[in-house]
C-alpha cells in the first residue's frame, strides 16, 4: 500500500511537470522598460489572436533588467525575451545567457551599424528596433544652409562671432568629452577595439593610430581658431542653444524637445564631413530585443522576433508607440515628415555602435583625460593617445 501511494505521486509529480511545461510552451514572457509595455502588450495580443500564443509583457525598470536576468535566466528562470541595450551582449554572451538569432526575411532592411551592434564573436543575438546618435543642431536664424564639411563649419562659425561680436557662438559643443569628439576620431580611422571575425579584439586599441591623431589634431583646430573653448562642457552648449545664443551645436534626440519648448527654429543633420568624401562617424547605440539561450520556449521567441516582431508593419507601430531612430531602412521612408528623425537616423546610420564588452568602462576616462590635456595645450595629441591607451590597457589588466 505505502509502494502504491509512492507510485501515485511519482505519477502525479509527472502530471503536473507535463502540464506546466505544456503551458509555458504556448506563452512568451518578456522583460522590458516602461516606455515598450503599452505597445509590446497590444503586439503581444495581436499574436495570441493569430498564433494561439500568450505575451505576458512584464514591465521592469531599465537598470534592473540585466541584473534581474543574469540571476534569473541560468536557472532557466526571467523572461524569455529582454529588451535592452546593445552593449548587454558581450557579458551576456559570455556567461551563455544569449540565444543567436538565425539570418531572417528581409534582414537586409536592417542598418547595417544596428545589426553589428547586437553582433558578437560573429554572430547575431538581438534584433534591433531603435537606434541612437549625435548630429549637428543649427538655428535657421543664423544658418540657412547647414555646413557639409568642418572646413565649412568652421568658416560659418567665424563668420557668425564675427557678425554677433560674441554674443552668438557660431558652434559650440562639449569640447573634452570622448562621445562627442569620437566622430572625428573615428572618420579618419580611429577605433576603440579591432574588430575580428571573432569579435573585438580588446587588446588591439586603435585610439593612437595616425587615423585617431590626425582626428584629434582637426579638433584642436577648432580651439586654436577659437571656435571652441577648453571651458566648453554639454551645460554651457545646451542652455546657449536653448537662449539662442548658439549657432550650431552636436547634440542627440534626447535634447530636441527642450529647444522645441524654447522655440528655437532648429534643424538638424548629419554632422559635416571631415574631409570631401570622409564622413564623421558617431557613436551609436542601439536598443533591441534578445532571446534568453536558457529558456524552454526560445525557438518560441525566436519566431516571435524574426517572423512577427522583425517586420516593417511591427517595427513601425513600435516606432509610432516610442518614436525613436528606427533601426529599418524602410521604417524611416514612412517617417519622412519627422526631419528630426530622419536627421539623427542618417548620423547614426555612418556612425560606430558602441563597443559592446564591459572592456569599454576603461575608455571614458582616460580618453576625456586626453583630450583636456590636447585642448589645454598641455600634452600633443601624440604624446596624450598613446598615454591614454596605456592606462585603458592597464585598467583592463586589473
């Protein structure tokens, strides 16, 4: 009697593991920020009436996603789809947290600068929706026809201290900090780490090289030709524009709406050329949706990102829900009254996503540190890299 009661509750264990794991087969669930759960419910509903799969969309606030999910997810536990940054994926991937995601229809309508941010070692895992970049800022009341290369930013910006006597700064930005002056960095062949076939190579710095030098030096030209000033920080450069005492500025979409508030008769574009032919490239970060390598229902997730969620229809009404820089080419042709997107998503679109390993902690530092002591006149741009890649090396060391 006491080895038939044993038997039944081994059988009624295995009842009640069959039944959850069938119920968890036909539901999704996904972690995501507050500004993604309306419309990522109403998709979610949407796919349910047309696949019989449920979408429980749990809202978790953006800096606890990746914690909550590098405990939750290698118990098999969390969600099974996160959204998030791109530059989640190196520690994710390394800890065997990310499921790859295969080559899909129409991945080609994809920037290709969104795609390789959510790439690592070769692979992709995550599908991106959002993108996000600096561009130049200008006032129409001062400039017409915003400049196309920094030779003629700088000519229009002497023309307009000269006209305002000072009271209007022709272009002003955050003259010593990394993010803002990586374009020029970057535009002649700088780089943060090497990209291989295999991922970035973090012990191959490119910020000495001649392309990250000779970046440096045209930035330092705009503060010998006193277009810019050591002093100038994100502070002094936003409320200038705000009060229209600034002609031209580099600033992201994070910022429009406040100079939108001012009245400001702003336009925005891609940041000028270095060069005839040699484009800025920005940082550039990338949100998207990544499916957890231990769940049970990932090939579930899987088909919900790249046969539903990866198309032009979806991603454009996550665009209208949260209008930010759409990661599909063709997105963007159905936003083509928005200036201000269009703008920052063709400065995106030339830019560098942002290293996406935790190796990139140890750059801001000591690149903001060198580029002071360029500006200042305390160091050449020679001497300041090389000293910067030194400590970047040995920070990572530690």
């Amino acid at each position: 009697m006491k080895k038939l009661s044993s038997f039944l509750l081994v059988v009624l264990f295995l009842f009640l593991a069959i039944s959850l794991t069938g119920a968890q087969a036909n539901k999704i669930t996904i972690w995501c920020s507050e500004k993604q759960v309306d419309i990522l419910q109403r998709l979610g509903e949407e796919f349910k009436a047309k696949y019989g799969v449920s979408v429980d969309v749990q809202y978790v606030e953006f800096g606890s996603i990746k914690p909550n999910f590098l405990t939750a997810a290698p118990q098999g536990k969390g969600a099974d789809i996160i959204v998030g940054a791109h530059d989640w994926v190196g520690e994710l991937v390394v800890n065997g947290l990310l499921e790859p995601i295969p080559q899909f229809k129409d991945q080609n309508q994809f920037y290709k600068t969104a795609l390789n941010a959510f790439s690592y070692g070769g692979k992709l895992y995550g599908l991106p929706y959002a993108m996000e970049a600096i561009a130049l800022i200008y006032n129409k009341d001062y400039v017409k026809l915003p400049p196309s290369t920094f030779e003629a930013l700088i000519s229009t910006a002497k023309r307009i201290n000269t006209a305002y006597k000072g009271k209007v700064r022709g272009f002003i930005t955050s003259a010593a900090e990394f993010y803002y002056v990586s374009p020029v960095i970057f535009g002649y062949g700088g780089y943060v780490f090497k990209e291989t076939p295999k991922g970035l190579d973090v012990t191959d710095i490119g910020l000495a090289n001649p392309g990250a030098i000779k970046g440096a030096k045209l930035w330092k030209k705009l503060v010998d030709e006193g277009i810019l000033t050591p002093g100038d920080n994100y502070q002094i450069m936003d409320s200038m524009f705000k009060e229209g005492k600034a002609a031209m500025i580099i600033n992201g979409p994070w910022a429009v709406k406040a100079y939108k508030d001012a009245g400001v008769n702003y336009g925005v574009t891609v940041i000028p050329a270095l060069e005839k032919g040699i484009v800025a490239k920005p940082f550039v970060g990338v949100q998207g949706f990544m499916i957890n390598a231990k769940s049970p229902n990932k090939i579930l997730a899987r088909d919900f990102l790249i046969n539903y969620v990866a198309t032009k229809d979806t991603m454009y009404k996550i665009y209208l829900a949260d209008p930010r820089l759409p990661a599909r080419k063709d997105v963007l042709s159905l936003v083509k009254d928005n200036p201000d997107i269009v703008g920052f998503t063709k400065s995106a679109a030339n830019g560098i996503p942002m290293p996406n390993v935790p190796e990139m902690a140890s750059v801001w530092s000591a690149m903001n540190d060198a580029l002071n002591l360029i500006i200042n006149n305390k160091a050449t741009p020679e001497e300041a890299l090389e000293n910067a890649v030194k400590a970047i090396k040995a920070q990572i060391k530690k």
